[in-house]
C-alpha cells in the first residue's frame, strides 16, 4: 500500500513538473498618465531625391565602397510618428533592453476596426533618463505545485497545533494582477514588480495513519499505513520586487477509505509559502 500511494504520487509528480507554468495575459496602457499617452510607431516616411552623378557611400562585405549615380533616385525612408493614445490600449508583449534604455517596445493586440488599421503596427513609449514608467499587467497562470509543511491548529485540549509534513503534489490556477516598472537608468535597463494574486490549489497529498495521527479513535492504528487524499486550498499572494508570500486555507478530504480515521480529516489547515525571483539577484536574460 505504501509503495503503491509513492509511486502515485511520483508518477504524478514527474508529468506534472514536466508541465512549464502557463501564462495567459496582457499589459494595458493608460492613457490618463502622461508617460503612457503618447507611442511613437514607424508609421510616416521622408522622401529623398538622389541625383544623377551623385556619388554614394555603400558597404558591402565588410568594405565600404563608392559609385556614382546613373540615373536619379528616389529613396523614402520611415520616420517615427508620435501617437496620441485617448483609450486604453491591450498590449500583448513589451521589451526593454540595455541597447535602449529610454524605449519600451510594444506589440500591441490587434485593432479590428478599419480607422484604427494604422495602429497594427509595433510601436514604443519613450522614458526619460533616470525615468520610469509603470504598467498594469493582468494574467491567468496554471502552474505546477507542491506544499511541503501545513500549520494545522489544535483539536482538543490533547492535540495543539502542530506543523505536519504530509507530501501534497498538485497544481495551481490564479489571477494575478502585477504593476512593473521599467526603469531608464541611461546604460541599463531596469524592471521590478509589485502584484497581488488569488486562486486555488489542488491535487493529491499522502498521509500517514499511525497510533498518534488517528488517537481520535476508540482504537487507534496500532501498525503504521499510508492513504491517499485530495487536498483544496484557496489563497491569495503578493509580490514585492521578486520577494513572494502566499497565505492559504485548504483541507484534505479522504479518497482511499482508511484516510476517513486520520485526526484531520476534512480539518482545515493554514498554508504558508515564501519565495524569491531569480532576478532579485541579478538581471535575468
């Protein structure tokens, strides 16, 4: 039984972490701030003329040439049109990179309305040097989890609260909403990310029946033996520039018939978790 109920929950482990988390989302932009009511796209054009005779400057192959003009010419090349922004936009994606600190590339989602056809174009809002502008992102995330420790409070004036270690493998489903900030910094770009966050978590957890996890019996276990249970947690997080806190409320309910003796059957538990961003350390590529 035990055996059988490890290597359950390993087989689920592994198809279950093979899984990358899920993002479903969109940036916004707001026009009501000043930094997000204006975008520049490569939209207008500038028309040169070459003349016959004209020499030009070519680079081919890495060497720079020179050769006159037979005939003349007409080059047109595009220019950046500032864009007053007057509704909110969806943005699918954004770049910020250190080769331009001072623009944030957008991809805007697509405009169905013919007037608007000209702003299916990608575009980008500047930011001042030592500037920053913020962005409201809004996503669904399907992600793989697992709780290793759960606070469970006491039952009686014998049993006080306690931290078990049941395994709990699972998965995830929240709504998350972020505010990120890019930052010009002249020489680098910079980004950091305040959110809040509320779903649910479920999936399997193992417990193990011995003589002190079922003294609520008339007879307790006497040998010691593994069930099986589906566990429910909804909670809410937050995410302070990579620095995360979750705070939960689940319960375990019994799927194989010997997890119905467990003291904490369909208990409630208090769920805790911390994390950090790989990017609080460093810039992330």
């Amino acid at each position: 039984m035990k055996a059988g109920i490890t290597m359950l929950l390993i087989s689920i482990a592994l198809s279950t972490f093979a899984q990358q988390a899920t993002e479903v989302g969109r940036y916004k932009l707001r026009p009501k701030q000043c930094s997000q009511d204006t975008v520049f796209m490569k939209i207008g054009s500038t028309k040169t003329i070459l003349r016959k005779g004209w020499i030009i400057t070519e680079t081919k192959g890495g060497m720079m040439l020179q050769r006159p003009l037979t005939r003349d010419t007409l080059v047109i090349d595009k220019k950046d049109v500032p864009v007053r922004v007057t509704g909110k936009w969806k943005i699918g994606e954004v770049k910020h990179t250190d080769d331009a600190p001072d623009k944030l590339h957008l991809n805007p989602y697509h405009f169905t309305q013919a007037k608007d056809s000209l702003l299916n174009n990608k575009s980008y809002i500047k930011i001042k040097e030592n500037g920053y502008v913020t962005l409201v992102r809004s996503y669904l995330r399907w992600n793989a989890i697992t709780i290793p420790f759960a606070i469970r409070p006491a039952l009686n004036d014998t049993i006080g609260s306690k931290i078990t270690t049941d395994l709990k493998i699972g998965a995830s489903f929240s709504y998350n909403v972020n505010w990120e900030t890019f930052k010009n910094r002249r020489l680098m770009a910079r980004k950091s990310v305040k959110g809040i966050s509320g779903g649910v978590a479920f999936g399997f957890s193992k417990v193990t029946l011995s003589t002190s996890s079922t003294s609520l019996l008339d007879e307790p276990y006497k040998f010691d033996e593994d069930g099986l249970a589906c566990f429910v947690s909804p909670g809410v997080g937050f995410n302070l520039k990579g620095f995360q806190i979750n705070f939960s409320y689940g319960w375990d309910l019994p799927i194989t018939r010997n997890v119905k003796d467990w003291n904490y059957a369909r208990k409630g538990y208090i769920g805790i978790g911390l994390g950090v961003g790989l990017d609080v350390f460093g810039k992330i590529p």
